[in-house]
C-alpha cells in the first residue's frame, strides 16, 4: 500500500482500513487536510533544510496528492521531486498541483506499491521522505532497508511516524461524560493495531524508530516534534478538517463506544445542535507530528 500521509491526523496513525477505500473520492479531503497542516510540515521543512546540503533528487514515498511533494519543490528549489504512490488518481491531483505551482518541470511521480516501486526510480535519493506511510507496510524493518538501499551515500531518510494524538474539544464539552476525545484515542489505538496486524506479512516491531533506521544500515541523525496549535475561534477549513475526522471516527469506531460516548459523539456531529462540531466556538486543533533522520554512510 504506497498511500500517502495525509488521510487521517487524529491520533499518530491513518485510522482506515486499505481494502475498500475510493482514493479518489478521498482525494479532495486528503487534501484540504494536508493543506491546513502545512505550518507544521513548513516548520519540519525549514528543520531539514538546516540541516541537508541542497538535494539533487527527492523521492516522497506515499506522496498522496502531493501537498507536502509540492513543499518540498519549494524548500528544496535546485531539486527534482518524484512523488511515489500506490494510487494513480492521487498522483494526477499531485501532478495538477506541481502545474499550478509552476514546479513541474522538476517534478514527476511514479505509481506502484511500496518498497518493490521504488527499484524504477532512475537514480538513488538524496533525501528520501516518508510521511506517515511506512505504517501501511506489513514489515517496516524489511520496508526501512528497502528505502535506505535507494539512497545515495550521505544520503537522508525522514521517517515522519507517531506525534501525540490530535485535540480539538474541551475536556468537558458541557454534557456528556468529560474526556471523551481521551477515551476515542482508546478505541482508535486498537483500531490501528488491527488495520497493522491484518496487513500482508505484518511483522509486529517495537517502534523504537532511531533503533529500526540503525537496523537498516543508517546513521540516526536527529528527531523533531513539531506542533500544529490552531487556537479558538477556529477557521472553517479546521472545522471542516475536525467534522470529517470525527465523523470517520463515528464510523470507524462508533459501535465500541459505550451509550453515552455514542449518544456524546452524535451530538457532536449534529449540525443542528448549537452544541456541535459545526457551530462550537471554543474548537480547535492541536497536533504534534514527528520526524526521525538518519544517513546512509555506506
């Protein structure tokens, strides 16, 4: 599963299953998440910057439609960018995006399924960018040896995994039981150790990721959280953004919740109610994403 970082930002994780999903339909709301995480992904941009000679070439490995391929473009101007995923109608909307942004002459994209698509890539990396797409893959040890073994000597991996979980509500919403969003990320952890355990040849690993990256022939060389705070009153577009998680979190989990959660959570997404997600005044988002970097130096 090549697929990209941006599906779900609630929580470390994507919280959906593979199998089903239209990557089309999901295309627009993929991107209007990554959109409203653009401060965090410019300040973790701005880090690596610091900290890398200027790349020849930049492989996105699990691009999705191509928002942080484009920062990347940006950052990076004497780079070439390959956006690599498993569905080709996420990498059109990232290829119209390099149009619009006048990037595309340096950008290309290439489809197939991860690690196995990245043996047609025509030269190693020099930096090679893996947002929250190496949890999609069953064996991440064998995945991180594959993406380390396309990179060119002093070469970086970013692995972007874990963070803490999102917030966007009070911890007492004034009715229901206070710490809902504490008792989701429960059920949502558990979702995500099943969406892991059903992959093909899920491998389980402790996620000591600098110890995974050293595991793979690289040289750990810095981590970094870096926080999304978009403070109350809220725009719409993290409205939108909070609406469409929760609501996925309703679907994905809703009937493990106990009655009241349940009756809690509906309220929530009532656009009714004054009291919902829709019309809240005290809603915002607070994420915090983490990178891990390492060389290759032989």
């Amino acid at each position: 599963m090549a697929h990209h970082h941006h599906a779900d930002h609630h929580g470390g994780h994507h919280h959906h299953d593979h199998t089903d999903i239209d990557w089309s339909e999901m295309a627009p709301l993929l991107e209007a998440q990554a959109e409203l995480f653009t401060p965090l992904y410019e300040h973790a941009l701005a880090w690596l910057a610091k900290r890398q000679t200027e790349p020849g070439l930049i492989v996105d490995v699990g691009s999705g439609p191509g928002v942080f391929a484009c920062l990347l473009a940006d950052t990076f101007p004497g780079a070439r960018i390959v956006a690599v995923d498993g569905s080709g109608p996420l990498l059109e909307r990232a290829r119209a995006r390099a149009e619009r942004l006048g990037v595309a002459d340096r950008f290309g994209t290439l489809t197939g399924e991860l690690p196995g698509v990245l043996d047609d890539l025509d030269y190693p990396a020099d930096l090679l960018w893996a947002g929250r797409s190496l949890h999609h893959l069953g064996d991440q040890r064998a995945a991180l040896t594959a993406f380390a073994a396309r990179l060119t000597h002093g070469g970086t991996l970013a692995l972007q995994e874990g963070g803490l979980p999102a917030r966007f509500l009070p911890r007492d919403l004034g009715f229901g039981r206070p710490g809902l969003q504490a008792r989701l990320d429960v059920l949502e952890e558990e979702r995500f150790a099943a969406m892991r355990a059903d992959l093909p040849g899920s491998v389980a690993e402790t996620e000591d990721w600098p110890a995974l990256l050293t595991a793979a022939g690289l040289r750990p060389t810095g981590t970094r959280t870096f926080l999304l705070d978009l403070p109350a009153p809220t725009t719409d577009r993290a409205r939108a953004y909070v609406v469409a998680s929760l609501t996925r979190t309703r679907e994905g989990i809703g009937d493990h919740l106990d009655a009241d959660d349940r009756a809690t959570l509906d309220r929530l997404l009532d656009p009714d109610d004054k009291a919902s997600v829709h019309h809240r005044p005290d809603l915002f988002v607070l994420a915090a994403q983490t990178v891990y970097t390492a060389v290759r130096t032989r």
